[in-house]
C-alpha cells in the first residue's frame, strides 16, 4: 500500500508477467516494453506532485507514470 492506496489489479498483473520474464527469460518487462516498474512512495522528480502515486518510469529523461489521487 502507498499513501494509503492499494495496488490496482491491473498493475498486480503487470509485475506478475514481470516476475514470469524474470524467472524464465532472465529478463524483465523493462527490456520489453521500455518501462521499470516502481510502486514505492519514494520515488518521482521535483516536478512530480506531492500527491501522486508513482508506478513505473522510462530511466531517462524524467519521464514517469503516475496516479493522481487529488488529496490536498
């Protein structure tokens, strides 16, 4: 759970698949599709919102992907 938010099944799936390419290829989801998945409340950019929730990012550029909760 991150800011009091609980993984959304989509994403569960998305590490799942992850973990299979790990164990059986040696090689994660980054390697195919481009992205590393991080769903800790640790991680964004100064220009990320104090509020979101961080799930994934490129490693470059600063880009990122993220839930916005709206919480003030």
């Amino acid at each position: 759970m991150v800011r009091g938010y609980e993984m959304p099944k989509t994403l569960n799936s998305l590490y799942a698949i992850d973990q299979i390419l790990q164990n059986n290829h040696g090689r994660g989801i980054e390697d195919y599709l481009g992205i590393y998945l991080n769903f800790s409340s640790d991680f964004g950019y100064d220009c990320t919102p104090d509020d979101a929730v961080v799930f994934g990012h490129t490693g470059m550029g600063g880009d990122h992907f993220a839930f916005f909760t709206n919480n003030d």
